[in-house]
C-alpha cells in the first residue's frame, strides 16, 4: 500500500529529498505494521532474547535513513533484508560466536566453506580435463611439469632426477605449460618433440 502517488513523486524536484513527514506516514503504514512478524524473524535467528528490542530499533533505524533518501517500492522485503543484514554483521563483529548466539546460520545466509555442489561438479571436470590434457604431453615435458608444478620441486632437483640440464628442465616446463593453456583454453599446437 503507497502513500505517496507516483504523480505526487514526479512532481518532486529531482535530487530534492523526501520530506521527513512523508517518510513518517511511509513507515506508520508500511513498516510498523509488520513488527509481529520482524519479531518473529529475529527471535528465530537470534537466541539472545535480551538484544531482539535492541536489533528491531537497529532495523527501524537503518530503514528509516534509508527511507530518507528513497522510499522502498515494496516495503516488507526491504525491511527482512535490512534486519537479515544487521544479523550477519552482528555474527561478523564478533570475535567468537557462541553456538547458542545464532539459531540457524544457514537462513542468514553465511556461506560456510564447504562449496556449492555445482561448484564441486565444476572443479572435478576442470581437473579430468588437465589430467587428460596433462597425459598427452610428451613424456620427458610431462615428467617436468608433474615434477615442478604439481610436486614443487626446483629446477635443479629436476635436473638431478631426469639427468639433464637445468635449461632444458625450464624448456621442457615452458613447453609443456603453454601446450596445456593451448589444450584447455585455445587452439592446439605441437608440441616440440624431445630428440
């Protein structure tokens, strides 16, 4: 329900602020009557009973000064997201978060560090491609990249294993390199053969 017309908007003088009375009668009709349900909302998501009155003035505050500025075209979701926000950076503020503080960290929206399943799928795909890609370099190129960029071994520790020199321990990794960029992400070019 708006209180104020979209005729009564445009005749507004562009940049010019919203009068704190409009902004009054916005949030008696909008924002107020949804105090049962942002208590509900907070008591769920915020196991201190003793913060809930102090985190709804917070939300009544936030929404308010925004309001101030522009008034919210729908004024329930501007409200949840404002009070969803003030929780995570209550959780991020402190230092420790007792178990009990936060009921279910999940519907706030906190991401954990586990990754999304989609970007699991992704990863294991990205890494059957460079195996597959990996496999078809030349043998001496693909014993010096595993060696020196899976295994982290130094040029010189290559060098002793595969008994060659260190600038053609650099030559085989460059080559083998810039032929798995090619296999992965561009055009495929030949790879230059050992002798």
């Amino acid at each position: 329900m708006a209180d104020i017309t979209d005729f009564e908007r445009a005749e507004r003088p562009e940049g010019a602020g919203i009068v704190a009375s409009e902004v009054d009668v916005w949030f008696a009709r909008n924002v107020l009557p949804l105090e049962a349900v942002l208590m509900q909302f907070l008591r769920r998501n915020w196991r201190d009973a003793s913060e809930i009155a102090d985190l709804r003035q917070d939300v009544y505050v936030r929404v308010y000064e925004a309001a101030l500025k522009k008034l919210p075209d729908l004024a329930k979701p501007f409200v949840f997201a404002t009070a969803r926000n003030l929780l995570i950076n209550r959780v991020r503020q402190k230092h420790i978060v007792p178990i009990e503080a936060v009921a279910d960290l999940d519907s706030l929206g906190i991401a954990n560090d586990e990754p999304a399943p989609d970007h699991s799928v992704m990863a294991r795909d990205e890494l059957r491609r460079l195996q597959i890609a990996i496999d078809r370099l030349p043998a001496r190129c693909r014993e010096a990249v595993i060696m020196g960029r899976i295994n982290g071994l130094s040029g010189h520790e290559i060098a002793q294993r595969m008994g060659i020199s260190e600038a053609a321990v650099s030559q085989y990794i460059d080559n083998g390199l810039r032929a798995l960029a090619d296999m992965l992400y561009g055009e495929a070019i030949e790879v230059r053969r050992e002798k």
